[in-house]
C-alpha cells in the first residue's frame, strides 16, 4: 500500500502565505509576525521562516532593517514591462484566436463581462480581476500559436506574481474596461480584420497601463 504524501510544514506554510498575498489577505506592506502566523496554522517559528525566505526569494517578500519581513509593494518598473509586452503579445493571440471563436464562446464571454459590470455596483477589485481574466481568457485562449499562447500565460502570472489589481488604484478604469470589452467582442462577432481586433485589444490594454502611470504620477 502506497504511503499517503502530505506537506512538510515548511510547504504548508509557504502555500498558507503565498496564497494570502496572491489573494490580497496580505496586502502590500503588511508585516509578517512569524510567530503570530505559525501560531495560526499549528506550527514551530521554524517552518514559518523558511517559508517567508523563498517567498522573499520570488519577490514576494521584503525584509527591511527594524520592521521584519513584510509584503512588498508593486514594483511599477516591473509592472510597466508587463503590461506593455502583455499588450503586444496578447493583442496577437486574440486577434489569431478571433477566427476560431465561436458564438458559444461570445455568449460566455458576454456573460462574464456582464458579472464584471454588476460588480462595479459594489466594486470588489480583487473579483473584478479574476472575471477580467476569465474574460479575456475566452478570447485568447484558442490561439493556434502554442508559444505566443505561452508567453500569454507568463505575462498573467506575472501580473498575479505582482497581486496587480489596478483597478483598485483607478476603480474609474473599470468602468471603461467593460465598455471596450463589448466593443472588442463585436470586433470578433462581426468578424472584423484581424488587424483591427489586435488594435483593439492592444488600446484597451495600454489604455489600463496609462491609466496606472497617470495615478502613480500624479501629484
């Protein structure tokens, strides 16, 4: 009989905090006790610490002099890199992905959109986030290029490595994604040209980043 596999407490612990920073429980800036947080899951200091040194390893966690570990902000170098190869490269899957949509796939699509525009009634950025990529996930994911469609899904990691809800710092930016998320579905219902609908998903993804950078600084 094969033995059961169970997690170490070091992974239990580092999947416990991962998760609460992906999710936004941990936001950035927060300081992490160690001992309040093995406390919470049952565990030694121990487990808790070499947890926290590989999540400080990924760029999740700071360690800063008299404070302590604490979660670390968006580096905004590193979002801006993101966001812009994000809006080339996923511009181009949508576009190769449109002719392969189907109206099944535009009828979900228009589903989540519309979920994303009652949540802008009662505005949950972190949810909001999710149904965007749920959205735009429908529209690229039928990509025929296995390596563009990869370094999609690397570009939205990355932005989840980031815990990068920018609709939290421009909730107004929400508004408007909705309203251009309809507008790139007709593109693909109407079956516009390819070069038209990449134009589209690439503004409306530069349009977020400036949205951003406009916040970030003003004054």
């Amino acid at each position: 009989m094969a033995a059961k596999t169970t997690l170490s407490k070091s992974e239990r612990a580092y999947g416990t905090v991962k998760a609460r920073i992906v999710d936004g429980v941990y936001t950035p800036g927060y300081r992490l006790v160690l001992g309040r947080i093995a406390e919470e899951l049952g565990v030694s200091p121990v487990p808790v610490r070499e947890a926290i040194r590989r999540l400080e390893a990924e760029g999740l966690v700071t360690f800063e002099r008299n404070v302590g570990a604490t979660v670390s902000g968006i580096d905004p170098t590193e979002y801006l890199y993101t966001m812009q190869t994000l809006s080339i490269i996923e511009g181009a899957a949508t576009a190769l992905s449109a002719p392969l949509v189907d109206a099944v796939d535009i009828a979900r699509a228009r589903g989540v959109n519309e979920q994303m525009r009652r949540c802008l009634e009662h505005f949950d950025p972190e949810r909001f986030t999710q149904l965007n990529l749920d959205f735009h996930s429908i529209l690229f994911e039928r990509c025929p290029n296995p390596h563009i469609l990869d370094l999609v899904h690397r570009g939205w990691n990355r932005l989840a490595s980031l815990r990068s809800s920018t609709f939290r710092f421009v909730p107004g930016r929400a508004h408007e994604s909705v309203d251009e998320h309809e507008a790139l579905l007709k593109l693909i219902e109407d079956r516009a040209a390819a070069e038209e609908i990449e134009r589209a998903a690439r503004r409306h993804r530069s349009a977020t980043l400036d949205a951003y950078l406009a916040h970030t600084q003003a004054p």
